[in-house]
C-alpha cells in the first residue's frame, strides 16, 4: 500500500532540548564527530489505493494543520514513499 | 467543609456555608471540561464551589456549552499528549464551540476561558493565545510549588489580585517551557498581557520568565502552574500561615466570579 511521508522538524531558531541532549550523550558513547543534533518526527500516511496530486495535496494541508504547530516546527519534507 | 466529587454528583450541585454566604456568586455556572486524560478536573470544579460558584461537568465530545457562563480547562494529559501536548483536543467537538464563544465579536459575549496547565497548551494549540510550550529546558518534569507575580490584573480571571502582587500556586509539568518569536514577546510585553512571571528562578526556562499571559480582551487566560491546587488550607503549598496552608490559587476562581456579577467584562 503507498505511503506518503511527512517530516517535520523543530523551526531553526527554536532551542531543541531533546536535540541538545542527545548531543551531549553522543560523545560519552565514542561518537565524537557530530556538534549538533534536532529531533524531528516523521509521518507515514497510508493510503488505500493510487496516491493522487490531490491526495499528496492533503497530506501537506494535514502537515500544517495537525502534525506540526507552525509556531515551533516546519514540515521539512513530503513525499510519496517509493515501495 | 462538605464536598462532594464532579463526577458522579448532580451537575448543579451546590451547598455548604461559604456559597449560602454568596448567594448572588452561586447562581454563576462555571464549566470545567473534561478529555480523555484529564486529570484535575475535580480539583478545578472543587476550587469553583469553595470559591462560591457552581461548576457544571463538561465533556470535551459534548456539542453544546450547556449554556455556562465561563469555562476552565483543567491541567493533565488529553489524548496522553500524543502528538504534541494539546494538540488533539484542539479539534475536539467542544473546542471549536469554545473558540468560537471566545472569539465572539462584542466584549459581553465574549466567554471567559481560563487554561491551565495541559488547558494552556490547548489554548495556544488553539491559537486562542499565542505562542507554545516546548519541552522544559532541563528535560525533567517539574513539580514545584511557584511563586508567581501578578502582572496583570485586569482580565477576567485575575480582578481580585494586586497588581505586582506575589503568590505561590503549584507547578508540575513536562512541557512547560513557554515560547514564542521575539516580535510576538515584545508584542505581549507591550500590550501588557503578559498576565503572570515566575520570581525568584525560571522552572522551566520560560522565554522572559512568563508563566501566563492573556488575549487583548481579558476574557481568555492560560498559565502552566495550577491555582486550583491552592485554594483550601490544607492542601494548598505551605505559606507564612502554617504547612500546606496557602490559597493563594482562590483569587482565580472568585476573580471570575465577581468579573460574572459585576458583568464589567
């Protein structure tokens, strides 16, 4: 069945918490080459049948209106999943 | 004093000596509403009848307002905070006609709707208020008792306080870091809705330590800590008075009830 994705991540200028601690706990594991992470969330939209330019429509409205609050995040991405 | 829980007990229920005292206040019909995961709604509608009002039991799948006069959305987790914190009972039936009584375009239909805690998150999930919280910036849950200062004492929800005044209500939250670009904070701070500030440290790392703010209109408020939690000697945080003796979350509940009477708002 095709899936379309939809990921969002924390905006630019938003403090990530999360992101910030797991960067902190990356170098205790021997992870040394990274200086920065942001956790994001990614969707995967089933859809039952042929995925339409109007269904992909939808996922990008349902992006902005309930997967992400466009006052902290961004919908990075989305995209119909190859199979 | 005689107190019996929301739910299971009539929905006009109101009796004892305080709100035989008040009996122009007990006729006021504060709704407190109530999602799937909700936890201090009974703390909320009990805050209500000690303050002298009558709390009306509201379902978050419920169509209509059952025609109360304002409505509290209590603190916990609805819909186990999935997604974000807030964001699904955003779209829950009764939301929309909430939205909807709050925005309404003359200032006497305006519902007043207080938020707190879970129900602040509602609310800017809403865009009833602006900004979000984020996840607090220690990454621990909070739990605390905060003291606050009273910036704002003109809305609906906060007339029996002084302005500058300080109060200790409670605080326990995972997501409580309030947040919103820099126009938008200068904006609040300008128009003087930044309703209540934390004092004397930041729990959660809140932008320019707010813990409360309102819209323009005074009618909606929304704060992380939980004044409902401090309006009965007792149970409330310690104070000056004695141990678990403070109530200083009360003015809330008789703020709005005394706003409903005087019909000011």
């Amino acid at each position: 069945m095709p899936r379309i994705v939809v990921d969002v991540m924390p905006k630019p200028e938003i403090l990530d918490p999360q992101g910030k601690a797991i960067v902190g706990a990356l170098p205790r594991l021997g992870f040394t080459s990274f200086s920065g992470v942001r956790q994001g969330k990614r969707f995967e939209l089933t859809v039952d049948g042929e995925v339409t330019a109007e269904i992909l429509e939808q996922a990008r409205r349902a992006g902005t209106t309930l997967l992400s609050n466009p006052v902290i995040e961004d919908v990075v991405n989305v995209e119909l999943l190859a199979d | 004093m005689t107190e019996t829980p929301l739910i299971g007990a009539a929905p006009t229920f109101s009796t004892g000596s305080r709100a035989d005292a008040a009996q122009g206040l007990s006729g006021a019909r504060i709704g407190v509403i109530t999602f799937p995961g909700t936890l201090d709604d009974r703390d909320a509608a009990r805050a209500v009848r000690i303050a002298g009002g009558t709390a009306v039991a509201l379902w978050h799948a419920d169509p209509e307002l059952a025609g109360v006069d304002a409505v509290i959305i209590p603190g916990g987790f609805s819909y186990g905070d999935y997604l974000r914190a807030g964001a699904l009972s955003r779209f829950a039936p009764l939301m929309e006609r909430i939205i909807q009584a709050a925005n309404a375009r003359t200032a006497t239909a305006r519902l007043p709707v207080l938020g707190i805690c879970n129900g602040f998150q509602i609310l800017t999930e809403s865009h009833l208020l602006p900004g979000s919280m984020i996840k607090n910036d220690h990454l621990k849950f909070a739990c605390l008792d905060a003291k606050l200062r009273v910036e704002n004492n003109a809305t609906a929800w906060t007339t029996d306080y002084l302005p500058g005044q300080e109060i200790t209500v409670p605080l326990k939250n995972q997501d409580g870091q309030y947040i919103a670009d820099e126009k938008t904070l200068d904006a609040l701070e300008a128009e003087g809705l930044v309703t209540f500030r934390y004092v004397g440290g930041n729990p959660n790392g809140s932008r320019r330590e707010i813990a409360g703010i309102s819209n323009a209109a005074g009618n909606i408020v929304g704060l992380m800590p939980h004044p409902e939690h401090a309006v009965e000697s007792g149970y409330g945080p310690d104070a000056a008075s004695g141990r678990s003796a403070g109530t200083d979350g009360l003015g809330f509940f008789t703020s709005i009830l005394n706003t409903l009477v005087g019909g000011t708002k």
